[in-house]
C-alpha cells in the first residue's frame, strides 16, 4: 500500500521510512507528515480519500520487525501502539485489528472502516436524541405556557364581556335617567316653573 498523499509504501520498516504510518477515524493509512501537511492545506482536517473530518488523534501503526523475521516473511505487519487520546479499549482494538488487515491486503478492512463510522454514527446519534428529548421537553413547557397564556386571556375576556354589561346597564339608566328628568322639566315649563 502506498501513501495517497507522497505515493511512497506506507509500510516499510522505520529505518527505511520518513515516518511511521498513522490511521485516521475513518481507517485510511498515511504518513504522519503527509497527513499532518494535507491537514495544514486545506480547509480543515479530514480525510483526502473519503474526506470525512478527522476530530481524534492519530493512530500510529509501528512495523512488528521480530514477527517479521521469525516467521522468515519478507512482508512486516504493523503493530498499533501510541494512541494518545483513546475513546476505548475498542477503538484501538479496531485501529489495530485494521491495520494489520491493510498490511496483509485483507478485504475486511472497508468492512471495519464502516464499523467505525457505524460508532461514531451511533453516539453522535446519541447526542441527537438527547438534544431532541431536551427540545420535545422545551416545547412541552412553551405549551404549557401557551395554554396558561390562553387560560388567563380568557378570563380577561369574560372580565371584558362583564364589564361591557355593567357599561350597558349604566347606559340604559343613564338614558332613562335623562327621560325621567326630560318629563320632569316639561311638566315644571307646564306649571309655569321652570
């Protein structure tokens, strides 16, 4: 396998490479510095071939060179060791498990790329869930408040209604007030008094 970003072998032994390899959250493999310099290019960190953002650490993946020369293979497997921020045991299981995979060309490895992406998937679903159970809780209060808000703009309607019959009343006996005291003053221009 060659580095996408210098198209040099990934997996050499470290006295023949500029740098170990290391493993992104989406599993594909690069040079530290290649990986590192893509990162400073562009827009922010993610990957160059899947272009996913890259939000951990590195995982670094070191040639096994004991493994290599015992079992007389010419090929080297890669060991990961040196995860600096592990999110768990897990993770770094599947890094490792992964680049051992990449070493030996085995097709599983998109497979457990996409287990990866599937945990990170599944907590960031996680953090959705809650952020939705805090708004269905928000909006359960908002309605509350609108029925309280609804409740109190009734009564004041009937307090309206109420006060609007008091208004009447007193101008009906306003009226008849005037009539009475309009009759009263005839009758007194009729007798000459008034």
């Amino acid at each position: 396998m060659v580095c996408i970003v210098c198209h040099e072998s990934q997996f050499t032994a470290p006295s023949q490479s500029v740098s170990h390899p290391v493993a992104l959250q989406c599993g594909h493999v690069f040079h530290k510095p290649c990986i590192e310099g893509w990162f400073r290019s562009s827009d922010g960190p993610s990957c160059p071939l899947c272009h996913k953002p890259h939000t951990a650490s590195f995982l670094t993946l070191y040639v096994d060179e004991a493994n290599s020369a015992s079992n007389g293979s010419t090929s080297s497997r890669p060991t990961a060791q040196g995860h600096a921020a592990p999110v768990n045991d897990d993770m770094d299981d599947m890094y490792a498990r992964m680049a051992q995979m990449s070493m030996a060309g085995d097709d599983s490895l998109m497979h457990m790329a996409l287990q990866g992406n599937m945990y990170m998937l599944q907590d960031e679903m996680e953090e959705l869930t809650e952020e939705k159970d805090m708004l269905e809780e928000r909006v359960q209060d908002l309605e509350s408040d609108v029925a309280c808000a609804k409740s109190r703009a009734d009564a004041l309607q009937m307090e309206v209604n109420r006060l609007a019959k008091i208004s009447h009343a007193h101008k009906t006996h306003i009226r008849s007030l005037q009539q009475n005291l309009e009759e009263k003053k005839q009758q007194l221009r009729y007798y000459g008094v008034y």
